[in-house]
C-alpha cells in the first residue's frame, strides 16, 4: 500500500479522526514554545570545555587533555599501551595536520583510511580514530561527542571497532541540545547536507539486560576515548 | 501492491520451530490472538505468588525508578519541561494528518520511501514484498515496540527469513521463544541463571552464569550476523516532520548496526511517534532516557534517515519507512487521543505496584503496566480485556512520573465507565451496585443496612478480628484480617458528648 490513491486514503482517515474534512496547517503561534529556562543550559560556572569534560567522564568517556603538537604522539602511546595493532581513521583535515595516523604507524601499527577499508574490514579493526561533527561535534550540557556520516569517513568506522578515539577541537562544542539540533537543521538544509546519520554518542557501548549488571562493549566501541586539544 | 494476502505465511505460534533458532520449541508465552478474550485471573493469580518473578522485577524496577528520580532531579524544572513534552505531542497529534503529509515530503526528498500501513497485515505485507523485491534474505533487527505488537520477526521468520534479533534481552527472548515483559528491559522476568541455562543449551558450551561472559557470547555470535547481514530493521522512538528523518536511542550499538550495514532499511513505526521540528528532540531526549533508566542520554542517540549520500561507502542503498495505524486513529478520535503522547519509556510500570506484584505477562499484551492497561484495550477491544481498566489501584503514581502527563489514573477510570455504559459489568456487580445506590438515596435504608452489617461482623469477630467472611468478601478476608466494629459509631459518641453543634 503505497501509491497516491492509498496514500490518500490513509491521510483522510487520520483527517476524520481528527474530526476535521480536510488537512489543516497549524498556525505558527500553536506550536508551542521551548521556553528556554527550562530547556536550555542556562547557567554554570565552567566554561563549556570544563563542562564537557566532567559530564563526559560521569557518562564513562575517557577524556584526555593534549596540546595540539602532542596529540598524534599522545594517541599512539594510548593505543600501544592497549596492545591495538590495526587501526582505521577518517581523512579529517584535523587529523592529518596533527599528523595522527602518521604517529600511529611510528609505532608499528598497521594503519588505514577508512576509505581504502572494505566494510567487512573495518570489522577487522581494533581501533578507530575519528574527528567529532564539524557542525557541532560535543555537547557540553550532556557530556555526548557527536559524529557524522559524509566524506570523511562512513557510519562503520565509529561503529564497528571496540575502541574509538576521538579528536576534539574545543571550538566545537556547543552548549546544549537546542543549539546541537539548530545546527543539525541549518546543516540539513545544504544541498549536501542529506543523507548521512548523525549519531550522538553519549558513551560506551552498553547493556544492563541481565538482571541490571552492567556490561559494556556489547555491539559498539567499550571505550570511548577523546582527546581534546587544549 | 500484487501481492495476495494470502502470501502471509499461516501464523502457527503453538509448537512453531523457527528455522535456524530451534530451541525451545514450545513457546515460554503466548498472549492472545487478535479478537480472544484474554483471562486476566489465570495469568496473573499465579504470578502474584511467584516470588522469584517479583525479585527479579523488584530488583529492576526499584533501581530504574530511582535512577528516574535522581536523574529527573537535575533538570532545571522537571514538571514545566513535561508539561512542554505534553503540549509538544499533543500538538504533533491534533494536526496529526498535516505532519505525515510534510514527513512523508522530507523523507521522500532523502530518497526514502514511505509506506501506509492501516494494520499490521498490512505492515507485514509490505514488508514481506520490500524483502522479496530487493531479494534480500539476511535480516539483523532491532527492538521496536511496533513490530513486537504485529509480531513482525515470526512471520518474517516463516517466510523464511533469517532474521536475528539484535538487542540482547531481544535476543534472550527469541532463542528461548518467549515474549517481552517490559517495555525499555524485555527479560525482566528472567534471572541470571535462566538466560545461563539457556546459552549453555543454545551454545552448546559450559554452563557460566557471569553476565559478562553471556554478553559477550552474545557479542561474538551476532557480530557475524552484522558482517553479513543485507537487511536491517529498526523502529524509531521519533519522527521529525520538518527533515524526514527518524530518531532512535539505544545503548548497545544494535540499532546502529542496522542502519550501517545492511544494503536495505525498512523502519516500521507508530504514526503517533511525530515530532514537528529537529528542536523538539532537546526537549524529548532530555526526558525519555531518564525516565527510562535513570540516564541523562542513552549512549546512542541515532537520527537517520534516506538513502546513502553520494560519496558515503556505507548505508543503505534503499530505505523504507513504514508507518503504522493499527488502531491509533480509532484512539485519536476520541477522548483518549491524549494516550497516543506515549513515548514508552516503561516510568509506569516501575512505580505501579500492581505491575511490581504480577510483572508484565500478566496484562497479556506487549504493552505492560498502566500504559498497558489502558492502550491494550483501546487496540484490542474493551470487549476483550475487561479486567486491564481494574488492574490498577488508582494511586496516580504512573501519571506522577509520566514524562509527557498523560492522565493515565482518570482514562483507567474513564473505561470502567464505558464498561458500565455498555453493560459489561456481571449481573452480580450490576444488582450489587443498583441496591448500593437505593441504600445511599435513603437514610433509613442507609442506617438499617450498617446496623445489620456491624451486627453480623461482631457476631463473625473472634478476639477483636474477623478473620473469614463468606463471598464475595472471601477474597478480602483470605489475606487479611477485619477489625470488629467498635460497641458505639463516633457518631453516637459525638452525639452523647453534646459538643454536636447540630444537637444544640
């Protein structure tokens, strides 16, 4: 069922349960208004990357502090200390002016682009390293990190390895929800801005079905890493 | 569409052995077939005395409802932002028809494709169609309450899909061949050695009941499910009007594997999931997970939608979103449309004591606890479930914690008294409550009753308590005891003290 005439139908059938013979426009005045004292971050006494920081770490993200310059050898020396030997990144800009994946295969690991994996290879990575979304790429009211399908890199990389590294630009972060999702629909109305998933990841992977135990790394990354340039 | 209804494969739920999950075979629970009346005594009698289901649910409820709390505690004015989540639904459900139409524009504009379904025949239909068209046989799902109420996976599953539950309690379920019994934690009703038993069984390997070491089994054995996988299906807690897209939270990373992977999509959800704008989410997400485990946000917050965009190498290359009625309208028109606000977060049934005693089987629907005994009706047929409206003490407590407000308490009220208009009530409870009114109306009669009754309470009393009485009051005195009436009624006391202002 899915042609104009079904289409139809079905929309009419909604229209008289509304009680109503045709499909009324809402008038711009009834939605009703996101009283900003209520919905919004209104006050705190951090600056919104002291924010981010402490919310991320109660949600169980590691957040790292680095200064540009050392970022790529700070990421390295995490990863070999977690014994990940395969690594897959996105083509960032930022990621390759601090020369990350360059840091990386210094120290002997076998690094790739995500566009030069297979899907079924990125499910062969023991780790990730991602950029946060451009358009807003933390959250400092929730703690959450935020990602984004497009050129880049794809929706599997941040996805599929059980580690994932983020490198943070604290002119990223924006405030609060309201201000993400302003952002997210500014951006969706680019003619490029289409298609992609935008995910906020508010950190690891996860489960409490059995019995309320908590369990992490179930079928996303069990550490959620970001490196945010000081 | 060509295709005949009669390409639904013949529902056999009894004794079925899905291809591929053959264990168990007989089913741990089945709820009523569409149109039977379900028999609420005979399911929850014996789950009111299983003290083991009530630890667990115990154990569940009470933590998740104090995470809601604390977490509820840390926004700003939690009362004034549910209020805001209320008016925001009911607002997406009085132009309900204007918002499909620009949903179904937006996510057209993405490439999608929407589709109608009336019912979940029809849902099932189109679904089944999407899969034989794109040939696709591998599906990874992943939880949505939508497809649990049309049991999407089973008929998918006789079709001769190989189809994988994702979510891990989802999971649990369907290898044990059992039914959810909790809207945000589905195994509620099942401890830790249960689900042990039945991996060891289902795994062929060593019998371990660390929850770890079951995650993890469950990880290794779905990861190559994902990997191969070309069809994936999800439900969405949101629609958004204004982009088209869907919104969908979850915290083990299943969801997002379905919209990763997989060469085509079909989400099937609710009509009544809309949003108008992107901007609502801030105000809906700051609520639903902690009103669903005490979370400020799930982990994973995912909002999707349309095909994959040029220059994406992941995603899918076909999308279809299928939007479900299956009596929703019939609820928006009346007086219960206000139910449809719904955002199945579960806050109601971890405050219902009710639901805390007897667990989520025993309202024989998908849909448990006070949410449950309200919308199960509406869907199913006051006729059907006439014992869900009184499964309910009325102590307001799930309409305290909703985080959208919805008067839960007076719609439960509301069709006790539809009951009663369309005479559905026995013939016992009717000529109880025609004498109850005759003695109300008139003093004498009023008087003479309490006098007979106290006379026959003393008369049953034993050391100040009266601890049998014959039907129907059996059922009060078989679990507790009756004080004696006092020798004199604070009234004759008041009276006699000649402070009554009434007697001066």
């Amino acid at each position: 069922m899915n042609g104009p005439a079904e289409t139809d139908a079905f929309i009419a059938s909604v229209t008289r349960a509304l009680g109503r013979t045709s499909v009324r426009k809402p008038a711009a005045d009834s939605l009703p208004v996101l009283d900003e004292p209520i919905v919004r971050l209104v006050y705190t006494d951090l600056h919104l990357g002291k924010l981010f920081e402490s919310r991320a770490r109660a949600n169980k993200i590691l957040v790292t502090l680095v200064r540009p310059e050392e970022c790529g050898a700070a990421v390295a020396a995490y990863l070999a200390g977690e014994g990940v030997a395969v690594v897959g990144h996105s083509v960032a800009a930022i990621l390759t002016s601090l020369a990350v994946p360059e840091a990386c295969a210094q120290r002997g690991m076998r690094v790739s682009a995500w566009n030069e994996l297979s899907l079924d290879a990125s499910y062969d990575l023991e780790a990730c390293i991602t950029e946060a979304w451009e358009g807003g790429g933390a959250v400092a009211e929730t703690g959450s990190i935020v990602v984004r399908g497009g050129p880049t890199h794809g929706r599997a990389l941040s996805l599929v390895p059980p580690i994932h590294v983020v490198v943070l630009e604290p002119r990223l972060i924006v405030a609060d929800l309201v201000d993400l999702m302003e952002r997210l629909r500014v951006a969706e109305q680019q003619p490029t801005g289409k298609g992609s998933a935008t995910v906020i990841i508010t950190g690891p992977s996860k489960t409490a079905d059995i019995e309320m135990n908590l369990v992490t790394g179930v079928h996303g990354p069990g550490v959620v890493h970001v490196f945010l340039l000081d | 569409m060509g295709i005949a209804l009669d390409v639904l494969p013949e529902s056999n739920a009894a004794g079925r052995t899905p291809p591929g999950y053959g264990l168990p075979t007989e089913p741990k629970m089945v709820f009523p077939a569409d149109g039977t009346r379900f028999d609420f005594d005979a399911a929850a009698t014996p789950a009111a005395s299983n003290e083991r289901l009530q630890r667990a649910v115990d154990n569940a409820t009470v933590r998740q409802d104090t995470g809601r709390k604390l977490r509820m505690g840390e926004l700003p004015d939690s009362n004034r932002l549910r209020e805001l989540a209320g008016q925001i639904k009911q607002h997406a459900l009085d132009y309900l028809d204007y918002y499909l139409l620009e949903f179904k524009a937006a996510a057209e504009a993405r490439g999608a494709k929407v589709h109608f379904a009336s019912s979940g025949e029809d849902a099932k239909r189109i679904i089944l169609e999407i899969a034989k068209t794109a040939g696709v046989s591998r599906c990874i799902k992943s939880k949505s309450m939508a497809s649990e109420e049309i049991e999407l996976a089973h008929v998918l599953e006789l079709a001769g899909i190989d189809i994988v539950e994702t979510d891990l309690g989802e999971f649990i379920l369907q290898i044990n061949n059992d039914k959810p019994s909790h809207l945000v934690a589905p195994i509620i009703h099942m401890d830790k050695a249960a689900v042990a038993r039945l991996f060891s069984q289902y795994f062929g390997t060593p019998y371990s009941d660390d929850p770890v070491m079951l995650t993890r089994q469950a990880r290794a054995y779905l990861r190559d499910k994902f990997r191969s996988s070309d069809f994936g299906i999800t439900g969405g807690n949101f629609l958004i009007a204004e982009t088209g897209q869907l919104c969908s939270v979850e915290n083990e990373g299943n969801v997002r594997q379905s919209t990763t992977t997989p060469r085509v999509l079909v989400s099937l959800v609710g009509i009544e999931k809309m949003l108008p704008r992107l901007s609502d989410l801030a105000v809906l997400l700051k609520l639903l997970a902690r009103s669903a485990t005490g979370q400020p946000m799930t982990v994973y917050t995912s909002i999707f939608g349309g095909v994959r965009a040029a220059g994406e190498k992941d995603g899918p290359e076909e999308v279809h979103i299928v939007l479900l009625d299956n009596g929703r309208t019939r609820i928006l028109e009346g007086e219960y449309r206000e139910t449809l606000r719904c955002i199945r977060c579960a806050a109601c049934l971890n405050v219902c004591p009710i639901y805390r005693k007897i667990g989520g089987h025993a309202y024989g629907s998908v849909y448990p606890g006070p949410i449950g005994a309200l919308i199960t009706p509406l869907f199913k047929g006051l006729e059907n479930y006439p014992d869900l409206p009184k499964a309910s003490s009325l102590c307001g407590a799930c309409y305290e914690a909703c985080p959208v407000k919805i008067n839960i308490p007076k719609h439960l009220i509301n069709l006790r008294r539809d009951m009663v208009g369309r005479s559905m009530t026995g013939w016992g409870d009717r000529i109880v409550f025609k004498a109850w009114a005759v003695a109300l109306r008139s003093e004498g009669v009023y008087k003479l009753i309490s006098t007979l009754q106290k006379f026959e309470l003393r008369r049953r009393g034993k050391n100040g308590w009266v601890d049998k009485l014959p039907k129907p009051a059996a059922g009060w005195t078989n679990v507790r005891s009756l004080p004696v009436p006092a020798k004199k009624t604070f009234r004759e006391i008041w009276n006699k003290s000649g402070r009554n202002p009434e007697n001066q």
